[in-house]
C-alpha cells in the first residue's frame, strides 16, 4: 500500500494548493508530475514573495553605495573661450586712425575639489544602511522558511489524505467481500437473516467514510 502511495505521490500532484506555483508552466494539461524537491524548487523560483524580498536587497545595497559614495571626493572643473570678431576701437586726437583696444581671444578655466570631512549624519545613515540590508536579508531568508514548510505541509497532507483514503478503501472491500460471503451464506440457510442485516449495516457505514476519505484525497491535492 506505500508503494501505491509513494507512486501516487510521484504522478498527481493537481493544481491545487500549488496551482500559484505551476500557473506559468503548466497551461494545456490539468496536473504535473513533481516531487518534494521539484515542488521547493518550483515555489522558491516562482513564488512572487521571494522574489521581492530578495530585490530589497538589491535595493538597500544600491542604497547604501549611494551614501558611500558621498563620503567621496567631489572634484568639479569648467572653462571658458571667448573670440572676438572685431575689437572696440576709440577715435582719439592723437592718431589719425581709430585705436583698437581689448583682446581677440580670452581663456578662464577653474577648478574646485571637496571632502566632507565631518559628517556625522551620512556616516550614521551607512550604518543604518547596513542594518537595512542584515534585516532584508532576514526577510528574505524568512519568506523561503515559511514558502519551505508551506510547501511541505500541504504535499504531506496530500500524502496523509492519500494513505488514509487506501486505508478506508481496503476497509470498504473487506466489508463488501464480507457482506457478499454473508449473503451466500445466508441463501443457503447457514447464517440468519439478522447476521446478514448486520453486514449489510457494517458495509453501508463504510460508504460515507470512503466518500469522505476521497473528498479529503481532492481537498488536499
């Protein structure tokens, strides 16, 4: 009987309870076949959960670079050209010609670096950076747990509702191949009409346990 279960297992895992998983691979067929460790890979792949706790870390480290590089040199520089077409000239009783003064072409060019040398409040905030990412790293690793032992409590379950299903199945045939061997006897005169009553009562009472048995198999798949 575990063998029929472990190969139950094995080929009907249903969409179901990991249907959120397996929704953007599986499209044409109803079920996949997956294991244990097929469905972790699957959930900690997909799950949506993950993947956000995982780029907040990404993101708290951008942060943190950001801050850092504050604590940088910042060196700045820019320069200038100008080029006169024709220079001002001045009429003037001294020369017959008009003087021309001022230059045809000007260069400036400056240059400025700075360091924060103190700056308390950005170091506290790369520290607090820091803690930022040890906590996102904790959420994430918290989310994975949770995905982990979700994962594994509903394929067990399945496997639980399974073994108890077979249970009750094997228990329903007993009563049945019971109530059948009653019932012969009872045509031939050997046993009473009240022993084949109780049989008969016997098998009805397993019915609804099956029923529910396998409503618990579709539950938990």
């Amino acid at each position: 009987m575990r063998k029929i279960t472990e190969f139950k297992m094995m080929t009907t895992v249903a969409l179901g309870v990991l249907s959120f998983f397996f929704s953007g691979r599986v499209k044409a067929q109803d079920s996949i076949q997956v294991n244990l460790e097929q469905a972790l890979e699957i959930a900690l792949s997909d799950n949506p959960t993950v993947k956000v706790a995982e780029n907040t870390i990404e993101l708290k480290k951008f942060v943190k670079y950001e801050n850092i590089g504050s604590l940088l040199p910042n060196i700045s520089a820019n320069g200038s050209l100008s080029h006169a077409i024709e220079l001002q000239k001045v009429k003037t009783s001294f020369a017959p010609q008009p003087v021309a003064f001022g230059q045809r072409n000007s260069i400036s060019a400056n240059m400025s670096l700075s360091l924060p040398l103190i700056a308390p409040q950005l170091w506290k905030t790369i520290q607090l950076n820091q803690e930022d990412i040890k906590l996102a790293f904790e959420t994430a690793r918290s989310s994975k747990i949770d995905m982990i032992n979700q994962v594994k409590s509903a394929y067990y379950s399945l496997l639980l509702a399974q073994d108890a299903y077979q249970t009750l199945l094997i228990g329903y045939q007993n009563a049945e191949l019971n109530a059948k061997t009653v019932t012969d006897k009872f045509n031939q005169g050997l046993v009473s009409e009240y022993d084949k009553l109780v049989a008969d009562v016997q098998l009805r009472n397993q019915k609804p346990q099956v029923v529910n048995g396998l409503n618990a198999v579709n539950l938990a798949t």
